[in-house]
C-alpha cells in the first residue's frame, strides 16, 4: 500500500508535488486518522497541522522534571570531571566530555522550545528559563528566538533564505558565482569547516554580537550584551574557584562537542536529498514543513538526548507542541513515521548534498553538478 502525502494550495487544490512512501500495511484505511478514498491515503498537510494543534499543551510537572533532569545531571557530571582533573585521572575526565556534551546538547533543546513558548504554559516562564540557560550554552535567547522564528516562517522558502539557516545555493546561482565566490561557498559546505570550525565561529563569536539583527531595535543588542555579561560574571566566578586552566578543560570541549552535534542535527534537518524548496506562490508553509523538514529516526538513546528534535517534520508543522509529546503524535499518526524519514547511516550521505537543483528537485553533489550540467 502506497501513502502519497499531497498537501493542499491556498485554494484548496491539491499540489502537484507528491512524494510516495510506504506505510504499515496492517494500518486500516478507515481508522487512520486522516482516511481517503480509494487505494492511497492522502495527507492534507494544513488538515494534519490544525489536528495537531491539541499536542500543544505543556505540562508544568512534566518540563520541570525533564529540566531537572538535564541540568542536575550537566552539573554533577562537571563536578566529576573537576574531581578526576584534580586527582590526575585524565581518561575519566576524558571518558565524561561525551556525556557532559550530551546533557548540554539537551539543555540547548529546552531552551530551544522555551523559544517556542512550548515549554512552559507561561510565555514568562519560557522567557527567563531560555534566557538563563542561553548563559549556559552562550545563545542570547531573544536574540536567537527572533533568528529562528524567521527560520520557521521561511524554512523551504529560496526567496527567504538567509536567516536562521543553512546557506543554499542553487546550481545556477552557484555557476553564475565568480572563482572566488565558488571557492567561498565550497569551503563553507566543507565538513570540516561545517561541523568544526564553524560551532566556534558560531557560539564564541557570532552570537557575541546580534549579527542579522542590527537594525532589529534594542531587544536583540541587550539580550545579546546582558547574556555576553552574565558569561563573563559565571566563567570569573568558576575560574576563581578552580583556576583558568580547569575551567577551560571542561567548558570548551564539552561546549565545541555540543555545537558540532546541534549544528549536524540543524543539518540533516533540512539538508537531505529530498527536501523542498520552492519560491513565490508556489511556497505552502505547511508543505515546506512536512517535505522539507526531516524524520531523522534515531536510536532511543540518541532520540533522549536530543529531547526528539528528530521529529522535526512534525515540529514544522506545530512548533508549540513540547518535544516530551512528540512521541505521542507519533504514535497516533503513524502514517508520519516514513515521510522524510533519515536513519543514523542514510544521515552521513547528507554532507555531500550542497547545492538545490531546480530541475530535478531536489538537493545534488558538486560531482552531480559536474556529471550533469558539465564543468563551470
């Protein structure tokens, strides 16, 4: 059985994209939450996000103890790799980076739905949680919601690229650069400059100033400024207490191992083989957010620690629903589990993906560039 996921244009007619996957084939049609007519189900993806809409409720207790969970444990594992530094036991101290990048990772998480207002039922709440734990993974929150609030409204959108994203070319955008602006783009998709050089760049020095936003008013530049002070008043704080040296062995690895995976997550997101880009009328939100957003199926373990972020097609659609309930929508839609899907291994062939192919539609290697449309 086929399941062709069809969104819906603004006038109610179907789009021309589809894109057929497989479903369950013990899945009745009848008791599908979206049934159609027929041999195929179709998804309307404005229907599916309006059905959603009752995922959205947070729960106090429930975000108070996954913020509890994330953050004590951060703490205690710093603690320990203080003790093993001072007890000379350097492999365990290197043993506990990992662990320690994995809880600051979803201490990001939590900050990223509080930028959402997802995570607490209080827009207050959410506000100065986020912004107390931005001094921790150095992302002024406002500053930051604002820039990926512009990622939601544009994501899939080649007219509004720019912010809050990935930069894509497309391939005559690409033939069309100069030598060195070929040279430019090709380094900045490198991997090494990608998921290395870029997460320094990112958290030490991009964010230290509201770049994007200059002319934003005053919200950004005193996030950014108050965020930038109350870093340097907790690192003056830590380093009094156990030396520079100390400080800079567990907060910089830990805090560059946890960027280069945030930033390969926000990757493979969007950055997969058949994602979706488009421009003018025929941009839908809706369809950007269930085509062009993937389903990176991850390992429960991997899916804890990146607090589900993995369902991002579904996050696309409805932003507010907290990612402790993500696992709930998809139980009761199975029909989402396929669309977009990306396992952990499908995911590594990503990187080679650089530039979107209007043609074809979808994104291409430099080689395919070459291979098809010959040497520029």
């Amino acid at each position: 059985m086929t399941l062709t996921v069809v969104p819906a244009d603004l006038d109610g007619t179907p789009c021309t994209r589809t894109n057929p996957i497989h479903i369950r084939k013990n899945l009745p049609l009848q008791n599908a939450p979206l049934a159609a007519v027929a041999d195929t189900q179709i998804i309307d993806a404005r229907l599916i996000t309006r059905k959603l809409s009752k995922y959205r409720d947070p729960s106090t207790m429930r975000s108070v103890i996954e913020l509890s969970i994330t953050a004590i444990p951060l703490i205690v594992l710093c603690l320990a790799m203080w003790a093993a530094l001072q007890q000379g036991h350097l492999w365990l101290y290197a043993l506990l980076i990992l662990p320690s990048a994995g809880f600051l990772l979803r201490l990001f998480m939590v900050q990223h739905d509080c930028g959402h207002g997802a995570f607490f039922p209080s827009r207050r709440s959410n506000d100065w949680v986020g912004r107390v734990i931005g001094v921790l993974t150095l992302t002024p929150y406002d500053y930051w919601r604002r820039t990926h609030a512009a990622h939601h409204a544009g994501a899939g959108n080649l007219d509004r690229r720019g912010i809050g994203d990935i930069d894509t070319l497309t391939v005559s955008e690409y033939q069309a650069l100069s030598r060195w602006g070929r040279l430019r783009y090709r380094l900045y998709r490198h991997p090494l400059i990608m998921f290395g050089l870029g997460p320094f760049y990112l958290f030490f020095m991009q964010y230290r100033l509201p770049f994007g936003l200059m002319q934003a008013g005053w919200q950004p530049w005193v996030s950014t400024m108050v965020t930038n002070a109350a870093i340097a008043s907790l690192a003056a704080v830590v380093i009094w207490m156990v030396g520079i040296g100390t400080f800079l062995l567990i907060y910089v690895p830990v805090t560059l191992l946890a960027g280069s995976i945030g930033v390969w997550l926000f990757y493979v997101q969007h950055q997969f083989e058949d994602t979706a880009w488009s421009s003018g009328r025929n941009w839908i939100a809706q369809e950007a957010g269930l085509h062009g957003s993937s389903h990176y199926d991850l390992p429960g373990v991997l899916r804890w620690f990146t607090a589900n972020i993995g369902v991002h097609h579904v996050h696309h659609l409805a932003s507010r629903i907290p990612f402790y309930r993500l696992p709930e929508v998809m139980r009761d839609f199975p029909e989402l589990k396929d669309v977009s899907r990306l396992t952990l291994v499908q995911s590594l062939g990503c990187v080679r993906l650089v530039l979107w192919d209007e043609l074809q539609q979808r994104l291409i290697s430099f080689a395919e560039m070459r291979r098809v449309y010959g040497a520029t």
